[in-house]
C-alpha cells in the first residue's frame, strides 16, 4: 500500500465514511466497514482515528466543506447584493438536490449525537459550524461588496442557518414537490438579506456566536 500523510489519509478514510454512512446509516456503519469502503486495512484506520467521536467530528466538518466550496464559488461579486445573495443560495440548493443523501445525513448525526452519551458535544458542533460558516460567507460578501449589515452578522447567520436548515429538512420529507416553493422562500429571503444593507460602507463586528 503506498504511504500517504496522515492528513491525506485521514480525508481519505472520512469521504469514505460519508458515502458508507449516507449508504448504510450512521448506527449500522462500522469501523471495519469504512475501511473497507477506503480501501486500507482496519489498523490504518485506528492509526488516523484515536476514537468514533474523532471520525464524527472530521464527517461533519467534511460534509460542511462540501456546500461550503461551491457556495463560496458561486458568491463572486456581481452587481447588486441581492444578486449575490441569490447566488449562494442558488449553490446550495443544488448541492442539496445533487447529493440528497449526503444532507439527510447531517440531520442523522445531529439525532445520533443527541441519543448518544458522551457525543451530545458533536451536535452542538455541528450547529455551531453552521452559524460559522454563515458568518464567514456573509463577511466574504460585506468585504467584496463594499457594504455592511444593520443587524449582527452572528444573529443574521443563525437566522439564516436555521432558515436553509427547515427548507432542506423540507426537501428531503416531500422531494420535488417543494421545490417550486423553496426556490421562492430562497428568492425571498434573498430580498430580506439585502434589504439590510447599510447605507454607508460599515464593515460588520464579528463578534462570538450566541450560546
């Protein structure tokens, strides 16, 4: 087998612990099954990850690298904010619609993490890594559009990743049926977010996230 870096080796085993537990499901997904789905032995496995928490945590913030990649491509500055807005959102909702399975899985980790003891810090995790990365993308948009926000971008990113959370959850439950409608609630979510542009160029406060 050739040697790869431990960092290599480690998103190696992850991308292939998301596609055996989008598969399988997170309870019926083993160790040994991963390896397997990698293609290494089980001891290069317990040689990357120390523990199942350590796995879940790297499957979590992999998935979110994911829609974070093709958003972060897709809000290039355009003309108008709006305009922009729409185009992150647009990003996702085709990951969304491309990798169903991938995203019906982060909502089996969160209930996973919850049920289990000792893992309820992985669902807290995964939350907060959603509000983050809101928060990152709404500052990529503020810096290249030359605008600030008049609310707090850590509530603005909560909202709105509660917001993207509800319509995917929406989509898995009723498919193509509620696509129709999310493209319009995206369409006017993306008129609320830019009717909160400040005037003047006020680069917003980064402050923590909300408990």
């Amino acid at each position: 087998m050739a040697r790869m870096p431990l960092a290599q080796r480690r998103r190696q085993l992850t991308e292939a612990a998301i596609r055996a537990m989008a598969r399988d499901g997170v309870p019926r997904t083993t160790t040994r099954s991963i390896a397997a789905e990698a293609g290494v032995s089980l001891s290069v496995f317990h040689y990357c990850f120390d523990s199942k928490q350590a796995l879940l945590e790297s499957v979590i913030e992999t998935i979110t690298e994911h829609y974070l990649a093709v958003v972060k491509e897709a809000i290039l500055p355009r003309t108008t904010l709006r305009e922009t807005v729409r185009a992150g959102f647009r990003a996702y909702w085709d990951h969304v619609r491309a990798h169903p399975a991938e995203h019906m899985l982060t909502y089996e980790l969160t209930q996973y993490a919850l049920r289990e003891p000792g893992f309820e810090h992985l669902a807290r995790r995964q939350h907060q890594l959603y509000c983050a990365t809101y928060a990152q993308l709404l500052e990529q948009v503020c810096l290249d559009m030359e605008t600030g926000l008049r609310v707090p971008v850590p509530v603005l990113a909560r909202y709105l990743a509660a917001m993207t959370d509800g319509l995917t959850l929406n989509f898995l439950v009723l498919g193509d049926a509620a696509a129709a409608e999310a493209e319009a609630i995206l369409d006017m979510v993306s008129d609320h977010v830019a009717g909160l542009v400040h005037d003047e160029r006020v680069l917003p406060s980064f402050g923590p996230l909300p408990p």
